[in-house]
C-alpha cells in the first residue's frame, strides 16, 4: 500500500450520523505491506484504523456524535454491501466492533439487535463462529416465545439459510479441492460425490428456515418488505449451491417453498418476485431429464421472464439487468433443446446478446462478466 493509499479517509453515512476512517500509520518507518511497490514510500503499514463520528446541526455545521448501536450496525452493512473493490474490510470489521461493544454495553437488553448484528458480521466477513452465535441467540428468545415479531421470524429464517450457505459454499470448496486431484479423464468416484450429499444440519437448518416463515407468512402484508424479500433470496442463494442429480429432492423442498411463498404475495405486478420465481425453475430445470417436460418448464420460465422485464421497464423507464441475465440462461437452455443445427447457433447467438445487454446494464457484476468473457471464447473457437 503506496502512502497516498493509507491516507485515504473512505466515507460512508446514515441519514443521521457520518463516519469518517483515517488508519493510523505504522511508528516504523521501514513498515510496509507485503504488496507496496512505491519507491517513495517511506512507510505504509498501518495499525488500528482511526474513526471519528459526525452529525450536522441545525445549521449545516458538523458536531461530534457518539452513534448508537443500531447506528453503528447500519454502517456497517451500508459499508459491507460496497463492491469488492470499493469496499473497506478493516473499516467494515472496525464498525461491526463498535456496535457489538454498544449492544453489550449500553443496549444488554436488545438481545435480538446484538444476534442480529453478530449474522450480519458472520455474512459480511464469513464467520462461521459469529453466524452461529447470533443464530443460537434466536433460537433461544424463539423457545421462550419472546420472537413475537413477524421480522424477528423472518430474522431467524434467514439466520438459518445463512449458516447453511455457509456450510454448503465449505462442502462445495472441499469437493472441488478432491475432484481436481482426481484423474481428470475419469467421471468422480461414487465416494467422492459421497461427500457432497445433503448433510443432516443443512436439512435441519432448511426445516428451521421454513417453520419459521409458514409461522408468520398469513400474517405478512402482500407487498413483500426488505426483510421478505431478503429472506426469500437467501432461500434461493441456497438452492443454486445444490448442483448434483441427488441434490434434486432438497432443491425441490427449498424451491417448492420458496415458490409458495412468492405467491402469497403480489407478485403479479413486481418485476423481483417473478424474476425469483423464474429463477427457481431455471434452476430446477437442470434435473429434469424429459425433453417435453424440459420444453415446457421453458415456457413457462420465458411467460415469468418476459412479464418480469415488461413490468420493470414501465415502473422504471428502463430494461431489467437481472432479466436480462435470466433471459440468457434461459436461451442457453433452450440452445440444448434443439435438433438444427442453423437453430442452436442462432439461439446461442441470442443468449450472448442477453448476457451481453445484462452487462451494460450491471456492469459491476463480475459473476457477468466472466459470463460473457467465456462465451465470447468459445464463439471464437468455434470461428
């Protein structure tokens, strides 16, 4: 890190109370971080980073603030929620410290703010330890019936969905650490697909998640909040990490759920609930091995997909980056559907132009773009 880098002071606000981050430079001179580089540099290694609080007055002008706990976390997630790139994760885990030491401190009653604010840390800088603990603290305000609100539910729904993400990306990481000192002519061993399997606390994790909003799902308003919206997405983050054929029973028990949920709600007229839907079937359209029951699973996913991007261009006079992702995975889908050849080069051709629209539209999504980058090779491959 050059000097100029380590006097950068990021901002980042709530409505109320700004904070501003100054990282405390290294006393030795020879300090530096492994990656500096900068032949001026006269030392970058920085120490514990330097926060200040500030609130404007009545007038415009900035006065000292002591932030709450509740404030401190929105900070945090305000921060967290940055791109790779933009964000600060010393300055994200700084915050996060801040408003645990305030719930222990000054807010010991609010149980449910300081689970709350140990998943959000556990989500944000994936610890395990942080998402357990949190999720513990629900579990037991839930057996003492004092989870009496919808969103406290909802809250522990998805605290539940974000340990079994967490596992689930763990198994997923080990399973492709085996498979690549595998022989790589040869299809995996039946012991190593073993490994793969749905383990008992993931379903245990998916029952919690679920009993938890069919609790409170007849009382939710039918205008999906945040915390719905949210608490659904998580379901699905969930499902896509399931890619085995004998994944397909718990895809489907996830997926099935997630789809009832959604139409409990209005989703006739929100752009987000259909692309969720259609998203859910893309996804279990991959297990399905019927060519007629494939095709039709298709339609029905380009009617949710197209209603989707239609309504979203009205509400916000322009196209729809997450259909139009869909829509080119739906295209690539549909490309291995067919017998002509003429015909699948032409719906491969579409699909990339999706993806490619997708792109314009999102460009921070790298997930996208290493999309497009790998299907603009094989076109020129093919070429």
């Amino acid at each position: 890190m050059s000097k100029r880098a380590a006097d950068a002071e990021p901002e980042s606000s709530t409505a109320a109370v700004a904070v501003r981050a100054k990282r405390a430079r290294s006393s030795q001179k020879e300090g530096h971080v492994e990656d500096c580089t900068d032949p001026e540099c006269q030392g970058c290694d920085v120490g514990e980073i330097e926060i200040t609080f500030v609130r404007k007055d009545e007038h415009g002008h900035e006065q000292t603030a002591t932030p709450s706990a509740q404030e401190l976390l929105d900070m945090a997630i305000a921060e967290a929620s940055h791109s790779s790139k933009q964000r600060d994760d010393h300055l994200v885990r700084r915050l996060f410290d801040l408003a645990l030491e305030q719930y222990q401190e000054k807010e010991a009653d609010n149980r449910v703010g300081y689970a709350t604010c140990l998943i959000e840390l556990g989500r944000a800088i994936h610890v395990e330890e942080s998402l357990r603990e949190g999720l513990d603290i629900l579990r037991g305000l839930n057996k003492k019936q004092s989870l009496d609100d919808d969103e406290q539910q909802l809250l522990l729904a998805r605290a539940a969905m974000d340990l079994a993400i967490f596992i689930r990306k763990r198994q997923n990481a080990l399973y492709e650490e085996l498979l690549d000192s595998e022989d790589e002519d040869e299809e995996p061993s039946q012991e190593l697909l073993s490994k793969q399997k749905v383990s008992r606390e993931e379903i245990k994790l998916c029952k919690e998640a679920l009993d938890a909003i069919d609790k409170v799902l007849p009382s939710l308003d039918k205008t999906p909040t945040k915390a719905v919206r949210s608490t659904l997405e998580n379901l699905h983050a969930y499902a896509q990490l399931l890619d085995q054929p004998f994944h397909f029973e718990h895809i489907s028990l996830v997926l099935d759920a997630l789809v009832r949920y959604i139409q409990h709600f209005t989703y006739q007229e929100d752009p987000e609930s259909q692309a969720l839907w259609a998203a859910s079937l893309l996804h279990k359209q991959k297990f399905i091995q019927d060519t007629g029951k494939q095709q039709d699973l298709c339609n029905e996913i380009e009617k949710l997909i197209s209603t989707a991007n239609k309504i979203y261009k009205e509400q916000n006079k322009q196209e729809y980056a997450r259909g139009m992702e869909l829509l080119g995975m739906l295209q690539l889908t549909q490309s291995n559907l067919l017998e002509d050849e003429d015909a699948v080069l032409e719906k491969y051709d579409e699909a990339i132009a999706s993806f490619k629209r997708a792109l314009e539209l999102n460009p921070d999504n790298q997930d996208l773009q290493d999309m497009v980058n790998m299907l603009n090779g094989e076109e020129e491959e093919e070429e």
